[in-house]
C-alpha cells in the first residue's frame, strides 16, 4: 500500500478509536457514518477517478468489566486518484483525495466523538505521530471555503512522504466540517512539484453527504 493510501487508512483508525466515547450499560451499540462523495462532474474536470467507497470499523469494550458495552464505530472512506508523472517515479497514481465520515457519536444529547475539538493540525499531528505517514510537515497557509453549505477552513501544509522507495515532498490540504450527525474530514496530497490545488479545493467544493 502507498504512503498517501495509508495516510488516508490512519485517519480514520484515528477517529475511530481517540478519545472517550462515554459510558453505556451492557450489549452492543454501532454508530455508523453515512457516506460522502464528490459530485461526478466536477470529479471528471479535475482528473480524479474514485477508488470506492469503504468501512473502516473499529470495535471496542468500554466501561467497567462486567457492564462494558461493546461499541462498534463504523467509519466511510471513500477515495479518489489521479495519475502524475513526476522525475524518477514517471506515472503514478501520486495525487490523492479521500473524504472520511465518522458518526459524531452522540449519547443523551453529547458528542463523543473527538473530532468536535480537533482542529487541522491536530487532525495532520495525529497521524504523522501514530503512524508516520508524513515527516517534516509544517503550516504553511489556510484559507476560507464552503463545503456543503458550511463555511470551513482548509490548511494547507508541506511534508515529506515516501513513494516507491524515493522521499517525495508534497502538499496537504485538511479540512473538517459536521454535516446531518457525522463529522466529515477531507484531505487531499500531491506532489509539491505538480500544483494541484486547484483541483483539491474544487473536489472540496463538491463534496456530497449523504449519498
């Protein structure tokens, strides 16, 4: 699996098992994300081809033993690529955009899940430090974008990843916003030397939940 297809991976095992998710009273409770997606037109202008759609499911006991319940969060993946052609790799499959839905949890009225504090860096940090997907990343601008009807700000940061054996530097756009109970993160990577970030921020743009 590629560098960037992991980063997407670590996400959402991110989100699926940070922080508390509150206290229940025995048997099985699921919480599970409806799935995004990005309008197929503008996909098509950009260049980016979906990769699917996918659960990423995370079942954990929480509570006391004895009365621990058995949580399951269900988390959707839906990923897009793009072939780049870049020196020493030649064409790859380097440009990649996912958008991960995670259910806010919410139990008598709370949210649980972690995602309503974190903030673009946190969300960048989380993964770089459980599961090194990135190296050397750093802020280096953010900007104001509507993604379905909310206004959200996507940063944008430099960072150093690995493809095929080389170290490549790359660009990653973040952002998150909450929409009918589920928390949507986008991401989107490329390489530094093909600028994409027209196309990442129209995908944003055309983000659709539910689908």
């Amino acid at each position: 699996m590629r560098r960037t297809q992991l980063l997407v991976v670590a996400l959402a095992v991110v989100l699926a098992t940070s922080g508390c998710l509150g206290v229940f009273s025995g048997g099985t409770t699921t919480f599970e994300a409806e799935p995004a997606d990005v309008d197929e037109a503008a996909a098509s202008q950009t260049g980016f081809e979906k990769n699917g759609t996918r659960d990423s499911v995370v079942t954990r006991e929480v509570g006391p033993e004895g009365v621990s319940e058995t949580v399951q969060v269900v988390n959707k993946v839906t990923t897009y690529e793009k072939a780049l052609e870049i020196p020493l790799l030649g064409t790859a499959r380097l440009g990649v955009f996912s958008i991960v839905s995670s259910p806010a949890v919410e139990v008598a009225g709370q949210t649980f899940n972690p995602l309503a504090d974190y903030s673009n860096d946190r969300l960048v940090q989380l993964v770089t430090n459980r599961f090194g997907s990135l190296s050397g990343v750093e802020r280096v601008s953010s900007r104001q974008l509507t993604v379905l009807g909310t206004e959200t700000t996507v940063t944008k940061y430099a960072a150093t990843t690995t493809a095929q054996g080389q170290n490549i530097d790359v660009f990653v756009h973040v952002t998150k916003v909450r929409h009918e109970g589920d928390f949507l993160v986008g991401i989107g990577v490329y390489p530094q030397q093909l600028d994409q970030e027209t196309d990442i921020l129209s995908l944003l743009r055309a983000v659709e939940h539910p689908v």
